[in-house]
C-alpha cells in the first residue's frame, strides 16, 4: 500500500472526491472503474472508505470484487436461461456457471460422451421426443401423445424418464438405484428426475452411479428412435 505522502495516492483520492461531487463531467481510466463500481453497487464501499479512513486489504477488496461480479454474472445467466421455455428442465438441474457433470464425466471417460451428449440433449430440449410437438400450434398438440405406452401422456422428457411403461425393463437400474437409496434422501420420484439428469445439490450421487443412469438412459433413448 501506497504511503500518506505519495502523490500519486494523493490524486486518486482527489480524483475520486472530484467523482464524488461531479460524476458525470469527470473523464478518464479512474472515472469507467468507479462507473463500474456504481453499476455492481461498490462505489458505497468507495466513499465509505474515503469518509472514514478505513480502507480493506487488498485481499479483503480482491475477494469482495470477486464474490460481488460472481453473483451478478450468475443472476444475469439464470435470468437469460428463464427467457427460453425450453430450458425449463436445464435451471432445474444446472444451477450454477461451471461444467456440467455429464461434460466431467466425459472427460474422465472419454468413451461414453456419446451417450453423455444424450443427457444433454434432454436438459437442453434438443432431442427427438414429441415434447416440443404443437408448443406452437395447439392443433398438432394431440401428436405428444407418447405413442409406446397406453397411458394417454404427453411424451415429455420426465414421461420419457421416468413413466413410460413400455421403457420400464430398461428403467430398471435407475428404479432399483432408487429403491436402494431413497430412505436417505429427501428427493421423492418427481424430482428425481432432477437427480438422474444431473442435480447433485439435491442428492450427491457418484460417478460410477451416474454411468448406471447414463448407460440406462441412453439405451432407452435408443430404443426409443429405433420404433420411430
């Protein structure tokens, strides 16, 4: 940190007692990062420090920064995934900015990124279910139906997943993982969903039970576009 006598401390605090009075006619690199600081609501911590003298570390600061433009990045890309409908599923299961499980797990197994692009696919409504069918024009809407079981659904990604009956052999390791595990969690079937699609703030679940769900997806989903 800068001594008391260093002029060159002594013009930023100028500069920014200046700012302070007469922000809006005040030009140059010092003026965009107090703008800045404004727009991510710092600049109070600025003035507060100028008023009291008591100015944080430079690591205090750093992480004070850090953790403010995080949140505000984060609530700018969860609000820009709510614009799309689509993307439903993908804020139920995805709930913060870093690679998805289904990309770590193809990294460490390189071998099953097909399949891991599958989950994807479900998460992000790009696939070749019918739950998409009609979104835009309800005459076609009759066309969801799901059209391997008699149950009279529509063949949305969580009918897909867990209630198709005519996929319930090959649902079998994801039900018996279920039975196996659901006296410990506070997940019932419904959002288990959420789980099996990648959630791991609902229910910590391990690699090697996330290759079960996605060898079991994945050839449900096979099964599935072999009758269409």
């Amino acid at each position: 940190m800068l001594p008391c006598s260093s002029i060159y401390k002594r013009l930023v605090l100028l500069r920014i007692t200046m700012y302070m009075h007469d922000s809006q006619n005040m030009t140059g690199p010092l003026a965009n990062i107090l703008r800045i600081s404004k727009l991510h609501n710092l600049f109070g911590r600025v003035c507060e420090a100028i008023n009291t003298g008591k100015v944080m570390s430079k690591g205090q600061w750093k992480k004070l920064v850090k953790e403010t433009l995080w949140k505000s990045e984060h609530n700018r890309w969860t609000l820009s995934c709510h614009l799309y409908f689509n993307l439903d599923t993908y804020t139920q299961v995805i709930t913060s900015i870093e690679p998805c499980i289904w990309w770590k797990l193809a990294k460490i197994y390189p071998g099953v990124s097909k399949k891991a692009s599958v989950m994807v696919g479900l998460l992000t409504d790009e696939h070749a279910i019918l739950s998409r069918t009609g979104c835009y024009d309800k005459s076609l809407q009759s066309q969801r139906l799901c059209k391997l079981c008699d149950r009279n659904e529509f063949e949305s990604v969580r009918h897909f997943v867990l209630d198709c009956d005519a996929l319930s052999d090959l649902r079998e390791p994801i039900v018996k993982w279920y039975q196996a595990n659901h006296t410990g969690m506070s997940v019932g079937w419904n959002k288990f969903l959420y789980v099996i699609l990648g959630n791991d703030h609902l229910c910590q679940v391990s690699y090697e039970d996330r290759l079960v769900f996605l060898g079991a997806i994945f050839t449900m989903y096979k099964y599935r576009m072999s009758l269409h």
